[in-house]
C-alpha cells in the first residue's frame, strides 16, 4: 500500500500528534507499505513568521534548524517544506500546497493529522479531487484556552472548513471516546469513526538500564525524590501548579526536585521567575529538549511523573511514564480519564492542594505507590505500537474498499 502522511510537523519538533505520525510511519514501513510524509521544516511556532489581531501584530521568526529538505530510510520518504507564514493555525506551505496537488493521485490512501490544520484542509482536497479515500485523526479537537479572536475563528472554522473537512473524510480516527462526541458536534458522521489511541514502543521503555553520568550532569542524587514532568512550556500545561506547591512538598521531604523537560513555548521565563520568587534555583531544573535515550532514563529515575495539563488530545507521556515503571498523577481532564483509573493505574487530582497532598502520600507509602505502577505497567500493553498500527491499517483497507 502507497501510504501518504500529511503533518504540520514532525520530530525532531515535540509533541504527542509529532511522535504519533513519527511511530505510525516507522511501523507501517516495517509491515512493508510505501509510506511518505509530508510536513515542515517547522519545529514550533517560534520559528514562524506569525500574524496576529493583537500588538505587535508581526511575531518576527527565531532562527529556524537546518534540517534535511527530503530523508529516505527503510521504506519511508520524509518530505519537508518551508512554512512562510501563519496565522492562529492556519499556514501558508505553498510548496508543500503544490506537491499535493502534483501528486496525490500517486497514492492509495491519504492520512492527515490535525483537524485545524491548512495541510489536512489542502490533503483532503486533492485526495477529494483524485477520488483517494482520505483519513482525518484530529488530535487537536480540544484546544487550550485561546484568545478571544481565536476563538472566534475556531467557531468560524468549524462551521465552513471543519464541516468541509468531516463531510470529506472517507474515514476518521478518534484517539478517545470523547473524541467521538467532539466529532459529531461538529457534523461528522459517527458511522465513519473509528477509536483509535496513540500507541507507544513498550519495550524501549522496560528494557533500559540507568545511566549513573545523566544523574550526574543534572546534579541528581541516587536518593532524591524526582518529580517529572514532559511537555512544551505553555501556561495550559499547568507546571506552575507544581512549582508553587513544591514549598510544602520540600517542607516534609527536603531531598525532592522537580525536573522540567521540554521545548519553550514563550513561557519559561515566567516559570523561571516563579521558582525564584520560592527561592527554588536548587530544586527546579530545567533540561529543555532531551534526546529520546535521556527522556527514557529520566522517566525511570523519577519518582513521580506530573501531568497538570487542563488541555489535551490524548497525552502520550502518561502512556511513556508507565511503560517505565512510574506513578503517573495528573488532573482529570477527559483525555486523562481516559488513560487513568485513579487509584487503580494511577492517581488523579483536582486541584493544586490535592496535587500537594498526594505527592506527600505517595513518597510516604511506597508500597502503595508500587502497587499502582505494577497495575500501570500491565495495562500500558494495550497501547502497544503494534498494535495500534494493525488497527489503522485496517481502517485504511476499509477505505480502500
């Protein structure tokens, strides 16, 4: 099968829609199909010309990576083309835009990911005009809080585009149940849906020794209590809660430290800001991006993994820190619960305080905290890539047909 993937971005740029296409693309070449993707030499919205309704209106581009313009391993084709401009989500590619129009009719199926996307709005478009069964997984039907015009536009959105989007899609593919409902408030035909999570590498996680010297360079001791956190610095992914907390947390249990790993999404220095005013310089670090080797071991040297997001598609991290062994606790938004049985695979909080209280417990039971992460580590299986990859063919297949 000629299998085309369409995605804003792709790693080395972060995120769980990213690494989702990355391991979607890796599996379906190994089972022997064609695959090609396109995307960006994109790897955040810092690297993009932006426009926007409020001052100063023009957000000039930080220096963009020097990536490769085409990759080819196994049997998979990476493309990537210059983003010029954006506005809220949606991207001017002409040269991608071309590409499409050259060559869907090369392909046996299209999958676009992202549902407020200009890439899924273009694929869908030509796959529509050179009859090629086009799949949509929208990985971003639930957007953090947003200003004022973009919420206008996401209303605006849905009523022309996304309804052109969803009428369009031979198949779609839900990453929850929620989703689902997201879907179908937004005009889509339930009877094309298939629920489908992202999956992860099981046993890139469980088979991994520790590494004495990534301890070292961050100044962690083997005895530390390690709280750990994953994801792009941004006000909605909630790090805050778990900086101004850790006072409390450090009053009983002195040795803790609060590891951040992720890419800045213009929101550091005000989380830098936050651990000075508590004069935590000692107990807060901050790695920025790791290569995937030190994000595995990190994730089985922390104690903890904190997930105070109140805004998610699916959160494929939790999924990471189980693999690994690691007690995952987060607020209960609907694509957590979807994850998380509290109390059973892990523990689910509603607020700050209950954040606090909880970390205090389970540093103070660790037997209870051992039984949790065994649970976890059996049920994280049914998210093996493998899996995952076996049920998206078969929608592919369905569309063909």
């Amino acid at each position: 099968m000629r299998v085309l993937l369409v995605q804003n971005r792709y790693p080395p740029a972060l995120g769980g829609a990213e690494q989702h296409t990355f391991q979607l693309a890796k599996y379906l070449a190994l089972d022997g199909h064609q695959v090609t993707v396109y995307t960006t030499s994109s790897l955040s919205n810092e690297d993009v010309c932006s426009f926007c309704l409020r001052p100063p209106f023009v957000l000039r581009p930080q220096k963009k990576a020097s990536l490769p313009r085409k990759e080819a391993h196994l049997n998979t084709v990476v493309k990537r083309y210059t983003l010029k401009w954006r506005y809220w989500s949606l991207n001017w590619i002409p040269e991608l835009f071309k590409e499409l129009k050259q060559t869907t009719r090369d392909f046996d199926v299209v999958h676009a990911h992202g549902y407020y996307l200009s890439t899924s709005l273009v694929s869908c478009h030509y796959a529509k005009k050179f009859k090629k069964p086009f799949i949509l997984t929208a990985h971003d039907l639930i957007l953090s809080r947003s200003a004022a015009d973009a919420r206008f536009f996401m209303k605006l959105y849905d009523k022309t585009f996304g309804r052109y989007l969803l009428k369009n899609a031979t198949g779609l593919i839900a990453l929850t149940k929620d989703q689902v409902e997201q879907y179908a408030e937004r005009g889509a035909d339930v009877r094309r849906i298939r629920v489908i999570p992202n999956g992860i590498e099981i046993d890139k996680y469980r088979n991994q020794d520790l590494d004495g010297d990534l301890l070292i360079h961050y100044g962690i001791d083997q005895e530390d209590k390690i709280l750990f956190f994953v994801g792009r610095l941004l006000e909605y992914k909630g790090v805050q809660d778990i900086i101004s907390i850790l006072p409390r947390v450090l009053e009983v249990f002195p040795e803790t430290k609060f590891v951040i790993t992720g890419a800045d999404y213009g929101y550091k220095s005000r989380l830098e800001a936050l651990v000075t005013q508590n004069n935590l310089e000692a107990n807060v670090i901050f790695t920025g991006p790791l290569s995937e080797q030190q994000l595995v071991q990190l994730y089985k040297i922390a104690s903890i993994f904190v997930f105070p997001s109140r805004a998610e598609g699916f959160g494929i991290v939790l999924l990471e820190a189980m693999a690994s062994g690691t007690l995952c606790m987060a607020y209960p938004i609907p694509a957590v619960r979807r994850v998380i049985e509290h109390g059973v695979n892990g523990v689910l909080v509603d607020s700050k305080s209950e954040f606090r209280d909880s970390i205090l417990y389970y540093f103070n039971h660790p037997e209870k905290k051992s039984e949790i992460e065994e649970n976890a580590l059996k049920g994280v299986e049914a998210y093996d890539i493998r899996q995952i990859v076996k049920e998206t063919e078969n929608v592919y297949e369905r569309c063909i047909r």
